[in-house]
C-alpha cells in the first residue's frame, strides 16, 4: 500500500502470509455484553470527544479523521444520492441474507459503533493518564481514519447497495434513513472499525512497556472483542449489511495491514461468534451463513495472494464484477467491464 502507519498498514506484497493469532477464549458467549451494559461502559465517549480535538498530540490526528470521514464516506456518497457523481451501485445481496430476521432490537448496539471506538480512547487515556496515552489514541486516530481512506478508494470505483426495509418507526431509524443513502455496503465499516479496533488494541497491548497486567489486558481485549462481535451481527439483523459486506471488511483488515494484523483465524473465530444466540436462526442457517462469509473471505484472500502486485483492491473489483454478471445486474457489469 501507499502509506505505512503505526496501525499496521503495509504495501501489498506483505500481507496475506499472517501467522495465526487467537482471539480471547470464551469471546464467542460474551455477546450478552450489550444487555448487562455496553462494552467499556464504565469509560465515558464524552471524555474521548472533549480531549482528543482539545490536545496538542491528537488535534492534528483528530481534524485528519475528521476530514477523512466527510470526504471518503458523507460526501461521497451524498454526491451520488442527488446525482452529482454517477459512480456505479452494485446490488450486493446475497441470497442467504433472507434467513436472518430483520431484528429492529438492534439498532442500539448498530448505533453504539461510534461510541464504541470513543470509549477506547477513553479507556486508554483512563489507564494509561493523558502523556501517554495521547500519542496512542493519535495513532488509534489514524488507524480509524485509514479504514475509511482504504473503503473510499472501493466506494469511489463502485458503491454497493442491499435490500433494507422501509422500517422508521423508531427515532434510530428515522435518522439512518434520513441520513444513509445506502450506497457504501461492501466493504462494511462498521465491520471493519469494530473489528480493526481489536485488532488493533490487540496489537497495542502486546507491547511489554504499558502499565497494565496480563490480566487486565486480557479482561479488556475480550471487552473490546465481545462488542466488536455484536456489532458485527447487528449489521446483518437491522439489515444494513449482507453477509457478504462482512467478508469484504474482514479481507480489508487482512489484505491491507501488515502480516498478523488481522488473520484468517481472526476472521473464523469472529464469524463464529455470529448467531451463537437464539435470534430465530435454525442450525443449519447459522452454519451455511458462516460457512458462505468465510468462502467469500477465503476467496478474495486467495484472489490476493494470486496477485499481489496488482493490490489489494484488485479482488474486490473482479469480485464486483463477478457478482454483477452472476445476479443478471448486466449494465453494472457493463460499466464494471474495465475495472
């Protein structure tokens, strides 16, 4: 890739080759955090919102995300809503989605993603005190604003869109339609930034000089690792996500940050923790839901490895591609032809 951050980003002929590192034992059972309370909830989002634009190490890093977020994500596709661009929208649902219910339950934990990755600031700033923790929270700062650089480069070529209810009975989802034109699916960030701040805490707490015990790191990890999960399955039960905006976001974690970032192993046991709830899912559905996400993952990572010269947003493009022809979405695949 371009650029070489303190979040793990690599260039493209690196990634892919990640030694497995495993997720927090027991993470699976702990999605219930969100009914006991919110992951971090003891950590106010407030403190992370008035320090971080207020503080001489994280201002710069907090207007670049800031700017980053607008320019590769509200802007982007706000302009192809009114028809200022004329950027190509892919239907990206897959046929297995129709067996999750439409679960309206949660939205709050769908809606809590950015306040998720605020408590994390929080709790750095908490544990770590302001000195040390602020160089951190400006690199956590970059790594959150990489994801939406790397989504905005696959959104500016092609947007992606699914089949989600006309559902506004409640304010939470008066606001996502009002706000969410529905165009940016695939890669899924709320996928990514739930699951790349694991990844990346994991990352940061493997370093041998922060105040803080085995223990604690670890209670924390499985923290943060419970409520990315949830946050991942709300996407596909609020339907906003298909499954397959799951898989792009776990290959977008692998292909473009450094080996051991985010693995393959990552993605399977994160994929696991999906539906390990009731939700009115039968066995077998559960099972060939997982089963179809990993296959996706499977194949952009090999699609990757394949070519690895040619970047690591060159499967997504063939990916879209594919998808548009197989679905009879014939003039997208038209205008995808030369990607």
């Amino acid at each position: 890739m371009e650029t070489n951050m303190k979040g793990g980003r690599t260039d493209a002929n690196s990634a892919g080759s990640a030694a497995p590192a495993a997720c927090p034992d027991g993470a699976a059972v702990l999605l219930p955090v969100y009914e006991g309370g919110v992951p971090l909830g003891r950590y106010s989002a407030a403190r992370a919102v008035f320090t971080l634009p207020f503080r001489k190490a994280t201002l710069p890093a907090a207007a670049s995300f800031v700017k980053t977020v607008f320019l590769n994500f509200l802007v982007l596709q706000q302009k192809r809503r009114f028809g200022l661009s004329a950027i190509p929208v892919l239907s990206i649902d897959h046929p297995l989605d129709g067996k999750i219910p439409f679960t309206p339950s949660k939205v709050r934990i769908y809606m809590d993603f950015v306040s998720f990755f605020l408590r994390i600031h929080a709790m750095l700033l908490a544990r770590l005190g302001g000195r040390r923790a602020e160089p951190l929270c400006a690199s956590y700062l970059a790594f959150l604003g990489s994801l939406y650089e790397d989504g905005g480069s696959i959104y500016s070529r092609c947007m992606t869109t699914t089949d989600r209810p006309h559902y506004k009975r409640s304010p939470k989802f008066l606001t996502i339609h009002l706000f969410d034109p529905h165009l940016l699916c695939a890669p899924s960030l709320h996928v990514a930034i739930a699951a790349g701040s694991f990844a990346f805490v994991r990352k940061l707490f493997a370093a041998d000089d922060l105040p803080l015990s085995a223990e604690e790191k670890a209670a924390l990890l499985s923290e943060i690792y419970s409520g990315a999960a949830a946050i991942t399955e709300s996407v596909l039960f609020v339907k906003q996500h298909s499954i397959n905006c799951v898989a792009g976001a776990f290959y977008m974690l692998t292909a473009a940050h450094e080996p051991g970032f985010f693995t393959a192993a990552d993605a399977a046991a994160f994929t696991d923790a999906l539906f390990s709830r009731g939700d009115g899912l039968a066995e077998p559905d559960k099972s060939a839901l997982r089963a179809s996400m990993l296959d996706s993952y499977g194949r952009l990572c090999a699609a990757f490895e394949a070519s690895p010269e040619a970047g690591w947003r060159a499967p997504f493009f063939q990916w879209f591609k594919e998808y548009a022809a197989e679905t009879g979405q014939l003039e997208i695949a038209a205008e995808l032809a030369d990607f």
